[in-house]
C-alpha cells in the first residue's frame, strides 16, 4: 500500500501501488483524486475497468451537504438514497443505474457518497505516520526536525466518494469501492 495525504482537506488515502492516482489541481475550492484500479474480467472473461473519484470541497458558509450532493447526482433519473455505511455521522448516499450508460457492458451502476466533517479539535493528527529515527553508530539516536505543513482548512469540508462502474462488473467494483471508504480511507 502506497499514502497519498491532502492536509489541507484533511485526508489520507492508503492505495494499492497497482491503483492509478491522478490529482488535478486545486480549483474552486475543490481537490480530486481520480483513482483507477485495475480492470476486472465479467462473467465472460472481458477487461472491464472502472473509476472512483474523490473530491474535497470546502463548503460556504450557506452550503448544504444534500444540495451539493444532489447538483452531481440530479441528472440521473433514475437513483435511489441508500443506507451506504455507519462510519461517519452526517453522510448521504445514492445508488444510480443508467441503462443509457455503458450499454453494451450491462449498463451504469454508480454509487455517490457525501460527507460532511467538521474541523477537528487537533487538524492533522489522524494523518499522522510514525517515524523511525535512525540511530548513529555509537547508539546515539539522531534527532530530526519536524518538517512545516500545511494544516486543515478551516471549517466545514464535505467529501464525495464517486463509484463509476457497470453493470457486467458491480460487485467486484463495490466490493472494492466499499473497501476503500470503510478501511483506506482516513478523513478528518
């Protein structure tokens, strides 16, 4: 497993090295992390692939969780809320088919999840990894600085957890989408 950590929007993620990562810049208040895993063959043998997006906003002082959700996930007719997880307080979560999506794999099978976290009491402690001081060779233990990083912005952020994938491959993509939220994933 490989760590990408944001401190400025509170979030470390623990990915397979096989996973592809790409992080475009920092706009509108925004971060994304568009994660490719590898492809998964259907019932057929056929590579499939698919993508999870991680997005980080910092919220306005009017904006709501559910009206942010519900602008990336409005133009799907047909979707469903649903009971996603217990692990954080205040999350929302859609599961969405479109059969006008990827027709020829069985159609889409989406899922968004939205969180909202407040800033923590300590920003960047559950980021934290600890470090192993290397000792000289007279046993004395070399001391090291910390280095300066960026803290938590301020605030509310909400965290949306996209599931891009198909019908031909859903539960190998949802086993793994729900891997990622429930035991790689570290927000503040």
């Amino acid at each position: 497993m490989v760590s990408f950590i944001s401190r400025p929007l509170g979030v470390k993620l623990l990915l397979d090295s096989t996973w592809r990562v790409d992080i475009p810049d920092y706009k509108n208040r925004q971060g994304v992390f568009v994660i490719t895993p590898p492809t998964v063959k259907n019932k057929n043998g056929k590579d499939i692939g698919y993508t999870m997006l991680l997005m980080g906003k910092v919220a306005g002082e009017d904006e709501q969780l559910s009206g942010y959700v519900e602008k990336l996930v409005g133009k799907y007719p047909t979707r469903q809320k649903i009971s996603f997880s217990n692990k954080y307080d205040q999350m929302i979560a859609y599961e969405i088919k479109d059969k006008n999506l990827y027709p020829h794999l069985g159609g889409g099978h989406l899922y968004t999840v939205g969180i909202e976290r407040d800033s923590p009491e300590d920003p960047g402690l559950l980021l934290e990894q600890p470090v192993v001081l290397q000792m000289k060779a007279n046993g004395q233990m070399t001391y090291a600085r910390a280095n300066q990083s960026q803290n938590r912005f301020p605030g509310k952020i909400f965290y949306v957890f996209l599931l891009d994938s198909c019908e031909d491959i859903h539960e190998q993509s949802l086993e793994n989408f729900r891997s990622f939220l429930e035991k790689q994933l570290i927000i503040e």
